[in-house]
C-alpha cells in the first residue's frame, strides 16, 4: 500500500513539473515574442540582445551541453497559438505578417 502510495506521489510530482516547465516556457516565448518586435529601434535592439544573451546564458545552466543552434531552434519553437495571441495584441499599424515571422524562423529538426 505505501509503495503503491509512494509511485503515485512521483507520478505526480514528474507531471505537474512537466506543466509547470510548460508554462514557464509559454510565459517566456510570450515575453520574447514581444521583445523581438521591440527590437527595431537601435536602443530596443540593444536591449533585446542582452535580455537573449542572459536568457541564453540561463539556458546552459540547464543544458550544459547544447550550443546556440540548439537554444535557437527550442527558443524559435513557439507555439502557434502564444504567435497569434501575441500578435493580435499588437496596434494593426505594427503588426508584422505572419508569413514575414514564418520565412525568418530558423529550420529545427524535430
């Protein structure tokens, strides 16, 4: 009985750090999304490199062995639901168009 208890309480544990870490990089993708469309003045530029920069940096804690290829393609995988809601946030007089976003995204292997 407490081992089967004990299973359950790991099952858990693993599927809600699953979720969380789901949100967490929705949240993120969001923020960067917003970031990357901020960055079209040279000041917004600036920032954004260094926001990515420390982002990336953040990401090899986690990841000790990937390269910045492979941060690019988890990063540039965003859902297309988090793209749509974040564009339609946007004033129509700077939205980008969805087919622009799609040619400049880099191409990941799965």
């Amino acid at each position: 009985m407490v081992a089967k208890l004990s299973t359950e309480i790991t099952a858990n544990t693993i599927k809600h750090k699953k979720e969380i870490k789901k949100t967490i990089s929705k949240i993120k993708a969001k923020a960067r999304l917003k970031r990357m469309i901020t960055m079209l003045p040279f000041a917004g530029a600036a920032a954004g490199i260094y926001f990515e920069e420390s982002e990336f940096q953040e990401w090899l804690l986690d990841n000790p062995d990937g390269t910045r290829s492979d941060y690019l393609c988890e990063i540039t995988d965003i859902p297309s639901e988090i793209l749509d809601e974040v564009i339609n946030e946007l004033p129509q007089s700077i939205k980008p168009n969805k087919k622009l976003i799609e040619t400049i995204s880099p191409k990941c292997q799965k």
